[in-house]
C-alpha cells in the first residue's frame, strides 16, 4: 500500500490535484481512496458530488471519504480525557491542575491522522491520496505524533503513582503505542512521501522552500513539487492580453528558476496550466491528471530517491555530521546541544535530533551550510565513545 499526501499554501489547488491524482491511479487500475482531512471540505465540490465521513464510490475502483475532525474529537477523545482526569485526580491532583494537564493542543489534527491510518490499513485499497489542509495544519499534523510522545513522557513519566496497571497509565501506554505507529507510517519513505503543491509566486515559493525544510527534518520524504496555475503562453498571438498573460508567464518561468537554482525543485517540479473553467467531475479531473503525469504512473513520483537524514565523516581531529535539510540562502538557522541530542530549528520550525552514539562525547565547534543542507563540525576524542 502506499499513501500520497497532498499539501501547499491555502489556495494553490491542491484539493484538485490530489482528486486527479487519485482518478488517474484508478484509471490504471488500483483500488483507490482519496481522503480529505482539509476542514474547508472541497474535496466531495472537485468530484461534483457529496461526500460523508465513510468512504464512498466515485468509480468502480475509486472511493471518496471527507474526515470529520470535529466529530471525532467529540466521540473519541472526550472518553479517554476523562478517563485521564478521573485518574490523576485520583492520584491526589487538584482538580484544576488534572484539567490543565489534560488538555491536548491539536487533538483535532491528531484525531484526523489517525482516521487517515485507520482508513489506510482497514480497507481494501492499493493507494491512498490525502487532502491536507494548508501548509501551516499540515506541518503541525506531521509534528504531533513525535510532539506528543514528548509531551506523554513528561507529563505522565510518574506513573507509578498513579497506581499499578490503573486505567490512565493503560490508555496512556495505548495512545503513546498508537503515536508511534503513526510516526513509523509517516517517516517510511516506501509507504509515504508527500506532493507539495504550490503557485509560482515568490511569496508561495518561499513558504513552500520552508516546508521542504521542515518535513525533511521530521524525516518525511517529499517526492515531487507541482507548480500550478501557470499562465498559459500566447504564441504568436498580439494585442494587450496576449502581451499581458507573455509578461505574466515570464514572470512565473523566473519564480521557478529561482527555486531550481537555490537547489530546491531540481528535476521535481511538474507543471499545470491554469484553467479558464474550474475543473470538476472525473473527465476534468483526468484531463488535468494526463498534462502533470503525461501518461506515465504516478506513484512513481518525480524525485530522485531520498538520502539519510544524517551521515557521519571524519574530519580532522574530529568528526563532520551532515544534515540533510534544503536551506534557502535566507534561512534562519539555530543549533543547539541537548544533552545526548541535537537541536535544529530552520525557520522557526524546531526538532531534536538523536546524536549517534559515536558524537555524543563530542562538542560542536562549527557549522555551516552548503547545497545539500547543513555541515556540523564537531571535536571530541576518537576510540572514546
């Protein structure tokens, strides 16, 4: 099974990408679905047809389901707070304190992830295309498993207190299992790779260059980039729209060569022309799919395979620890050392990194970044760690 997910900026098109995509797997033949976890719900408008929270037939090998976040949140995640509240007041918690402690930031989003998996591993399907919301969610989403395995550690790492095998420490050892699961689903590049949706405009380019960043540090491969929306070129035509829509265009063509040049985007971007009519229905939507894929297939995707996130060389006295995150030349980028681990935020976007074993009894005397990501020199004394 493979799992494809579709993000970029709030309005990019992406909603109609991803609904082509999944029409053209199923045009060749595998079982598919296509699921919308964006609460703007436009996935069931692409298709010209309703859509529920349960998936149903758009074809015969292709299915639609629309999540309700909202609704799961109400007949999922309320239980088990109690549960939790119930058992750490129980513990001799004040009451307030055993509220505050059980509020989960972006239950929402980690709700919707899990009926993604849900859906995934307990249908029949061969492919499943998801809908993200806008970059912004979707990056939040793609953390939360990691983020809240933290977040269980710290908050309930007392366990014992809370009485052997009680029902809290139960649905904590259940959810934090189910945590993991995800972040093993999302960070298995031969399961999961992401299509990153943008529009040729800088503004869009330069919060598309960030997510790259981002999801590369979460271990989370990226396989192709679609540029959509591109003004169609006007040929020999002449007068003032045509003049119009070749500045336009030339515009866009820069905006592009920009993103390839600063290394990001080589040899991934498709391209699809804007529309004069919005695209709806399966015969549109596989219109749109033949000019992104020209025929071929695409899981196949249109990168060129994915590198470890880290690789260690020696270097001197010491040791050089490669980082393999695309760096726009103005990213902002702070390192830090915490204890056994490394912490790297790009853009305001924050991960520890284990540290292999070999560095740990290392300190990091530099760094710098070049094409390829980042280059951490670090001293320390070898055949002593």
């Amino acid at each position: 099974m493979r799992i494809l997910l579709f993000t970029g900026k709030g309005g990019v098109g992406k909603t109609t990408l991803a609904a082509a995509t999944a029409a053209a797997l199923a045009g060749r033949g595998r079982k598919t679905l296509v699921v919308s976890t964006d609460p703007a719900h436009s996935l069931g408008d692409a298709f010209g047809r309703p859509l529920g929270a349960e998936p149903s037939e758009v074809d015969s090998l292709l299915s639609a389901v629309q999540v309700d976040s909202r609704g799961l949140v109400d007949s999922t995640w309320h239980e088990l707070r109690r549960e939790l509240r119930s058992s750490l007041a129980g513990a001799g918690l004040d009451s307030l304190d055993a509220e505050e402690l059980t509020v989960l930031p972006g239950v929402d989003e980690l709700l919707a992830l899990t009926e993604v998996q849900r859906l995934a591993e307990g249908g029949p399907w061969d492919v499943v295309v998801v809908d993200c919301g806008p970059t912004a969610e979707t990056l939040r989403l793609l953390a939360l498993p990691e983020a809240i395995s933290g977040y269980l550690t710290r908050v309930f790492g007392w366990q014992p207190k809370l009485g052997k095998r009680s029902r809290v420490v139960e649905s904590v050892h259940r959810l934090g299992t189910h945590l993991e699961s995800l972040r093993t689903l999302l960070t298995d590049p031969s399961v999961t790779t992401v299509r990153l949706v943008l529009t040729p405009e800088r503004m869009v380019v330069a919060e598309s260059r960030r997510t790259l960043s981002s999801l590369a540090l979460r271990g989370i491969r990226v396989d192709g980039l679609i540029a959509n929306r591109l003004m169609p070129a006007p040929g020999f035509w002449r007068g003032a729209a045509a003049s119009w829509m070749r500045t336009r265009r030339t515009q866009q063509n820069a905006v592009l060569a920009e993103l390839t040049e600063a290394g990001f985007g080589s040899g991934l971007v498709r391209r699809v022309e804007h529309r004069a009519v919005e695209p709806v229905g399966l015969a549109a939507l596989l219109e749109i799919a033949q000019e992104l894929y020209h025929g071929q297939d695409p899981l196949a995707g249109n990168g060129k395979g994915v590198s470890p996130l880290l690789q260690v060389t020696e270097s001197g006295e010491g040791y050089q620890l490669r980082v393999a995150v695309p760096l726009g030349q103005d990213a902002e980028v702070d390192l830090a050392r915490v204890d056994d681990d490394l912490a790297i935020t790009v853009d305001g976007f924050r991960r520890l990194i284990a540290l292999p074993e070999l560095l740990r009894p290392c300190r990091i005397t530099g760094a710098e970044s070049d094409a390829h990501g980042l280059v951490v020199s670090l001293a320390g004394n070898r055949g002593h760690g």
